[in-house]
C-alpha cells in the first residue's frame, strides 16, 4: 500500500519527466536543423527562443506559486512545458521553407 500511495505517483512524474527531457534534445535538434537549412529566418527564430523559456518559467512559477510542493504541481509543471514543447514542434514541422534569394 504504501508504494501505491507514496512512490507510485512519483514513479509516473519521473517517466514524464523522462520523455520531456527526450522530446526537448528533439525539439533542439528540429529547431538547430531549420534554422541551418533555412526553413526558419535563424535570427529571428534565435530571438523568440528567449520570450518563449521566459514565459514558460513564469507559468511554471506561478504554478508552484498556486500548487506548493507536491507530486501533483510537478506533473502540471512537466505538463506545462510538455505543451509547450509540442507547440513548437508543431510550429516548426510546418514551416514552409524560407526561399535564399
């Protein structure tokens, strides 16, 4: 019982965390191999990348800010930047090509 209860959950949050750490080096290496091929302006997709950790930090924050400490506010918190991270990659798989004329 007391696995159920106590490391169960933190079980799941560590898996989670696990794939969130595997689709960001994949978002990384999706966002590196736009910029390199010109299907994104690399300036300007290197100057959004900042506002977008910025927010993502502050949501994160005022998650933990409203939750405390708990299993439950670190899965939201995984979720949260999950999300994000999905958002985009989904941003960049469609991104036309940016013709170099």
């Amino acid at each position: 019982m007391f696995f159920s209860l106590v490391i169960a959950p933190w079980i799941d949050l560590s898996i989670k965390a696990g794939h969130l750490a595997f689709e960001a080096q994949a978002l990384m290496g999706l966002r590196l191999f736009r910029m390199a091929t010109g299907a994104v302006p690399p300036l300007a997709e290197a100057q959004r990348m900042i506002p977008e950790k910025v927010s993502a930090l502050n949501d994160a924050r005022a998650l933990v800010a409203k939750g405390g400490l708990s299993d439950r506010t670190a899965g939201k918190v995984v979720a949260l930047y999950r999300g994000r991270v999905k958002a985009i990659k989904n941003r960049l798989s469609k991104s036309p090509r940016v013709s170099q004329h």
